[in-house]
C-alpha cells in the first residue's frame, strides 16, 4: 500500500530538519557504548580535525565516523531522496559526499587510520559491525567502511 505523504509547510520543514541531530545520534551513541565497555578510550567529536570525526581513538590513531545512510548517500534501503526541490536535494547530497571524500585523504595524509561506520550496518548487524571495528582498530588496515 502507498503511503500518501503529508504536506508541510516551509517553516514546518525547517523546524524538522533544524531537529536532525548530527552529534550523540542513536547509533553514534550505541558504537560509544560498546567500545568503552570493551575498554577503548576515544575522545568525540575532535573540531580541531578535518571532518570532526564522531570518535578519535588517540591510542591507535584512529578517527571513527558514524554516518546516516541518508545524509551521506550510502546507498542502501535507508538512502532514499526527496522528491520535492530535487536541486537542492541533489546539491546537498553530492557535497556531503565530496566533503566525505576530501576529509578521508586529509586525515589520511595528517597520519590518521579511518573508520566508516555505516547508520544500516548498526541497525541490521551490530555485533558484526562491532567486531569489525574493534579488529580495525587493533589493525594496521588504513581505511575500512563497514
């Protein structure tokens, strides 16, 4: 069955988009949670790094970021557009995901291991996708998305 959308008003739509949360998310907040408790230490949300990445761990060098599949077009289920102002939509899209681009080879060239933690990867296997970032950051791999 086809959900009929409701429409909003400019102001409405503002208030909601204004209430998205880009610090201490859901799943941001559950990675946290599991990586103190296997007793990693990290800082959050360095604003002196490129990107402000949502963890550092400064033990391993490793910056750590939890994207939404929505914000950053990942691609899968959760990634869908809007279908109202497709200009916009697509402008902000495609530079969330140049700006993705740039930070990854900036913190690569300072020295920094990244980790990409993908909004989808939390909600259908978290503990997959805590093992994998654990091994990671145990590694010596540069870069992973998981």
């Amino acid at each position: 069955m086809k959900r009929k959308c409701k429409r909003r008003t400019p102001m409405t739509r503002s208030q909601m988009m204004r209430a998205v949360r880009s610090e201490d998310t859901v799943p941001e907040l559950r990675v946290r949670k599991a990586l103190f408790r296997d007793g990693f230490r990290y800082r959050l949300h360095c604003h002196d790094l490129p990107g402000s990445p949502d963890l550092f761990v400064l033990k391993y060098g490793v910056v750590v970021f939890v994207n939404g599949c929505f914000w950053h077009q990942h691609g899968c289920k959760f990634t869908g557009r809007p279908k109202s102002n497709p200009v916009f939509w697509n402008d902000k899209f495609t530079n969330n995901v140049v700006r993705d681009i740039k930070t990854g080879w900036k913190l690569s060239l300072l020295g920094f291991r990244t980790a990409t933690v993908w909004e989808c990867s939390i909600k259908n296997a978290f503990e997959r996708t805590m093992e994998l970032l654990e091994a990671f950051i145990l590694g010596d791999d540069e870069t992973i998305e998981i």
